[in-house]
C-alpha cells in the first residue's frame, strides 16, 4: 500500500505507538489523518485531526464511522492492559475488560468501517497484536488471551474480507519504549522504529508483520516443543 495522498484512521492516537503512526503517516503523505482517542483533547499534532473515540462504547463507533466516511487505511493501535491471574477472584472481570476494548471493541469498530472500506476499493486494515498473542508470562495472562483472541479475529477476517479485496494486516511487536512498558524488563523498539518496518511491510504487501527478534524468535518457536520464555515482568508487549 502506497500511503500517498490516501486518508489513515489510527485509534489509540494521543500517546505512545498510536501518536507515532499519525506523525509518520502526515510525514509519509497522507491525504488525511484521523487520530483516535477516548480524550482527544490531548491530540495535538500538525497535520492531524482529532476525534472522540471509545472502543467499548457503541454510539462514539457508529458516530466515528457516520462522520469519517473517507477512510482507506484503519490502524487498530487502541488497547488496555491489566495485570492479573487467571486464578483471582475477579479473574472473570478482568478478562471482560480486556475483550471489551482488545477484541469486542475492535471488531465493532472494523464491521463499521468494512463499508467504508468496501466503498474506497477494499483498502487496507492494520491489527497491533502482539508477541503476547504467542506467548503468555506471569502477570499478563489475561492480556494475552485477549490478544490471541484478536490474532485469531484477525485470520478470521482475512477470509472473510477477501470477497471485498480488504487487506487485513498483523502487526507482532514486543516491548515498545512506550508508558505501557516503561516497567519491562528487556530490550525496547522505539515506536518510530516500529511504524518504520510496518509502513514497510505494508508497501511490499505483507499480512504479518514481525518487528524485532523477540517476535521472530517467539512465532519461530511455536512449532518446537519448547516455546520461547518471555521472561518474568508482567508488563505488556
């Protein structure tokens, strides 16, 4: 996909990957870009337009879609973490919140701009995973459920957007250098480092985009008998 004078809705917008996406596609020649957060009014980039956007709640989608009608390329950046056990009490809870915005919050969001898409030409959808999809470490295993759980909406939508030539695209990376991971332990990809090889990925037409070793080493491992370990720090990739 050539970003050149095509218009990018990126959610998750105001911090962190999300805001480096925006930049780098204004930089890229992006016709338009809208930058999507639950408090947009600490969005405040050159080139870039704001808009109200909650993942969990129906009506701000529906009126997100009602309004940005000229979308060719959705970055789906948006997504929480909470550290927990799937032993706690409230384990049930916790993983509620996380398929609300990682997974239900998602989907809602891409059946509302399919349309949208279909109408442009198919253009192009990008899904932010995660190595934690592959791989779960002590304190983030109801993150990384949510995020398998969205690596498989995603090769489920695959096929099922072929019919309307809609790419949907993964994007694996581990720890970024970002607020979500300002407590992890390891080697960090800065988020512009990341933006960077998925802007890549997209121009050469790939479907799964591994950003650093760590991903690499982990999708290599799954078909071993010994998975990669992550390590202990219940921190987010």
């Amino acid at each position: 996909m050539n970003i050149q004078g095509k218009v990018a809705f990126v959610t998750g917008a105001n911090r962190g990957l999300g805001k480096a996406f925006a930049q780098a596609l204004v930089a890229a020649g992006a016709a338009k870009v809208y930058a999507g957060a639950r408090t947009p009014g600490n969005i405040d980039l050159p080139g870039v337009e704001a808009v109200q956007l909650d993942l969990t709640d129906p009506a701000s989608i529906a009126a997100a879609a009602t309004r940005y009608t000229d979308v060719d390329l959705l970055i789906n950046n948006a997504g929480i973490f909470a550290p927990g056990s799937l032993l706690d009490a409230n384990a049930a809870d916790t993983l509620r919140r996380h398929f609300d915005t990682n997974l239900f919050g998602q989907l809602a969001l891409i059946q509302a701009y399919t349309p949208i898409l279909q109408r442009r030409g198919g253009g192009t959808i990008v899904n932010v995973l995660s190595v934690l999809s592959w791989a779960a470490i002590p304190g983030t295993a109801p993150y990384s459920v949510s995020k398998a759980a969205f690596w498989m909406l995603t090769n489920g939508l695959r096929n099922e957007l072929q019919a309307q030539h809609t790419r949907i695209v993964a994007v694996h990376p581990a720890y970024i250098d970002t607020d979500m991971a300002a407590g992890a332990n390891g080697p960090k990809t800065q988020p512009e480092d990341v933006v960077r090889t998925v802007l890549q990925g997209l121009a050469e037409g790939l479907d799964e985009i591994l950003v650093d070793d760590v991903g690499r080493a982990i999708k290599q491992s799954l078909s071993t008998p010994q998975p990669y370990y992550l390590g202990t720090a219940a921190t987010p990739a």
